[in-house]
C-alpha cells in the first residue's frame, strides 16, 4: 500500500510480474538517459573542430595584423603597404567569428539532442508501463475497498460480470447476469472471487460472506 493504494498484486506470481516489469522501466529509462548522454557527447565532439577554426582564424589575424604594423612602418610605402594585411587580418577575423558560432550551435544541438533523446524514452516507458500501473492500482485499491463493505460482494459480482470474460463467466453459471439478478449467493461469492482475482486482491480469511 501507498497512501491507502494497493500497487502490487497479492498474489506471488502476479506481483513478481509486476516488480519485474517496474525494473525493467526503471533500466529501460536509464538506458534512454545514457543513451541521450552519448549521442550529445558525440555530437559536441564535432565542435573541438569548430573550435580549431575559430583559433586559426585568430592566429592569422593576429600574424596579419603583426604584419601590417611591420610593412606599415617602412619609408615611403607607409599605410599603403599594411592594407593587404589588414583585408587578410579581417578575413581571419571572419573565420574565427564563423567558427565560434559553430561551436556555440554544435555544443547548444547536443545538448537539446540529448535531452530529447532521453524525454522521448521516458515519455514512451512512462506512457506503455505506468499506464498499466495505475490502471491496477486503482482497480486493487477499489476492490479491496469494496471487499469490506456490507453489500461489497454484489458489487465486485457486478463488476466481474464487466471485467470477466466469456469463458471465465461461464464456468460460474450458465446465466450469470439472471443470476446475479437473482440474487444467489453461491454465484455472486464466486463472481466477487473471480473479480477479486482479476484485481489482484486475495480474499482475507473469514471475509466470505
């Protein structure tokens, strides 16, 4: 029980099924975030090359820049002369600029990848098993609120009669719902059995009514 619901089976095999099953998410959702890590450290890996990029552009506008300073102060050349460098030292500039915003757009995609790759598993894992999960838990905890109640045993025979399927119902009687309209015990004890099984709640000694 938690907070007064009923999340695992009373019965062993069911309720082995069902731990089995909550691991086998658990990892599942694990193996997502791992899986998400790996893809964004790859995909961030492309920057280091981005990166190589943005500091040769900048090596080479400073060895530009460096090299205009020099032919600018020769005699009668003077300013004329460092114009080439300053058009290459800004072309430089260019690449390191390009490269940086690169890097800033490889490293931003991997970490969205990443966290996409993960949320999409959980959302999956969550959708298909917690579903289940709750769905029982509610069906457990109604039953076995039900179970206690002076006239629960016609109502969990009513909800059987939805719940069970043809053949089980048919091996109770011929005519259950007559039956249960009927009122006969013998039936509706074993209608509320069949539905206490299906919900996963073992019927407690001396609670037969």
């Amino acid at each position: 029980m938690l907070g007064g619901m009923k999340i695992y089976s009373d019965f062993p095999a069911r309720r082995a099924a069902q731990i089995a099953a909550d691991i086998l998410a658990l990892v599942v959702i694990a193996l997502g975030i791992w899986v998400g890590v790996t893809v964004s450290a790859g995909i961030a890996a492309i920057a280091a090359i981005a990166r190589q990029v943005e500091s040769a552009g900048l090596e080479f506008q400073v060895a530009m820049m460096d090299a205009g300073d020099v032919f600018g102060g020769l005699p009668l050349v003077g300013d004329s002369a460092r114009v080439p460098f300053d058009a290459a030292g800004s072309a430089g500039a260019g690449f390191s600029s390009a490269g940086q915003n690169a890097a800033a757009f490889i490293t931003t995609t991997a970490a969205i990848v990443g966290v996409v790759i993960a949320l999409v598993v959980a959302a999956l894992v969550l959708w298909i098993w917690l579903r289940r999960r709750v769905a029982f838990a509610r069906r457990a905890t109604d039953a076995s609120r039900l179970v206690r109640l002076a006239d629960g045993h016609d109502l969990l025979a009513l909800r059987a009669l939805v719940h069970g399927s043809r053949d089980d119902l048919a091996r109770i009687a011929r005519n259950p719902v007559d039956a249960w309209r009927a009122g006969e015990r013998d039936v509706v004890k074993r209608l509320a059995a069949l539905e206490l099984r299906g919900a996963g709640v073992r019927l407690a000694a001396g609670a037969a009514r």
